[in-house]
C-alpha cells in the first residue's frame, strides 16, 4: 500500500462548480499535511497547508480527519486556472521528510 | 515568483558526460533539497541538506553528488547516468529542515539523458 494515495481523476468540472477529493496516508505518525498545486512542466507549489480544525483560504476548504486518516481538498466556484495537478503531502516531522500523493488531475471547463 | 533557482532550465547529456545542477535560494533557508521527477508521477526525495550537513540520502546511485558549499547553494553533480535517469530535478528550501517546515520548491531542471 502506498504510503499516500489518491485519487488520480481527472475531475472533470464545470466552470463554476465545486469539486472536492481526498487524500488518505497510512503512517499515522504524519505530522503535518499540505496541498501542493502543479501545473504542466512546472514545479510544485504550495497551495495550503492542512490543520486539525480544517481552514478555508478564498475558494479552497481543506479537511483533516486524523482517526480515518485522510485529508480532504474542496474548490467552490471553480475557475479555469484551477485545472492542475492537486499534489496531497504528508510530512513526518523527522528530517522534514515530505511524501508526496500521486496527484489528481483536475480539468476545469467552460 | 519563486525566491529558489534552478540552472540549467534544460539539460541534455550523453552517458559519459560529467554536468552539475545549481540551485540558489535567497529567504535565509537552512535546508536544501534535491527530488526527482519522473513525467506523470510525484516528486521523489533524493537528498536532504540541513544547516550544510547531508542529513537524509534515499538511497541515491553514486552518479549523483550532492555538495551544498553554503547555506544558500546547492548542487548536483551528474556523472555516468543512464537514460532512465531523465527527469524534472526540483531543488527546494526550507528554514531549518526541522519539524513540519513548508517546502518551496525551484522551478527544476529538466535533464535529457542520450
């Protein structure tokens, strides 16, 4: 079992609409948990960082449930630039050693 | 705009060359990281540096040196590598390389092995 999963996609999603995925992990010593964005041929970068009593950031709501061990990522309104790559990361705190999910792939569409 | 930089932007390379990746960061970070990136699939941590000391090696075959003469660069040193070895290197940084830091990543370098 991969230490981090998800769901690949792509979500195909109307310009306006909300979508949302998980993420879950299997160390349940993780410390720490991110959304990371990619766009094609780009780097990773930081979307938002996820805690225990969840945060909201404009359009983006990240969840986190430690007992059933997954994170969650929901986008209202979505815009076209939304369509990227949604990186789920897990941090385990020792060496600040990031495990990175395989992505999932979102198209936004007019 | 990301404050890590990565040169080359592109690289090709025969088997038998010998070639370097730099990496720059100016936001005073104390930990460096080189990851791999292999197309359609998440980055994979190769090398941690932590206040210029190699602290974490995955592993990582011999034909790539790490080598961080301050805190504020980092290279990659690049000799015999094969063609499987093409892929995205992301440099990042982080303040300390202790605790649940945010990694920020460069914009990598995209390596083509001949």
């Amino acid at each position: 079992r991969k230490e981090v999963e998800q769901d690949p996609g792509p979500f195909n999603v109307p310009e306006g609409a909300t979508v949302a995925f998980n993420c879950t992990y299997s160390n349940s010593a993780s410390q720490s948990f991110f959304w990371y964005r990619q766009d094609c041929r780009k780097e990773p970068k930081l979307l938002m960082s996820v805690y225990s009593s969840g945060n909201e950031d404009g359009r983006f709501t990240a969840q986190l449930n430690r007992a059933s061990q997954y994170i969650s990522l929901l986008i209202r309104d979505s815009k076209l630039s939304d369509s990227a790559t949604y990186l789920c990361v897990v941090n385990r705190a020792a060496g600040n050693k990031l495990t990175f999910g395989g992505g999932t792939r979102v198209l936004v569409k007019p | 705009d990301t404050e890590v930089t990565q040169t080359p932007k592109h690289l090709v390379m025969g088997m038998t060359n010998k070639k370097s990746l730099k990496c720059e960061q100016h936001m005073g970070h104390r930990a460096m990281y080189w990851y791999k990136q292999k197309a359609k699939k998440p980055p994979e941590l190769m090398f941690v540096y932590s206040y210029e000391k190699l602290s974490i090696n995955e592993s990582v075959p011999s034909r790539f040196s790490p080598e961080c003469p301050n805190s504020s660069l980092l290279n990659l040193h690049l000799h015999a590598l094969q063609p499987e070895d093409s892929a995205l290197y992301l440099c990042a940084s982080s303040p300390t390389g202790q605790g649940e830091e945010t990694q920020y990543f460069g914009p990598g370098t995209r390596l083509l092995v001949l």
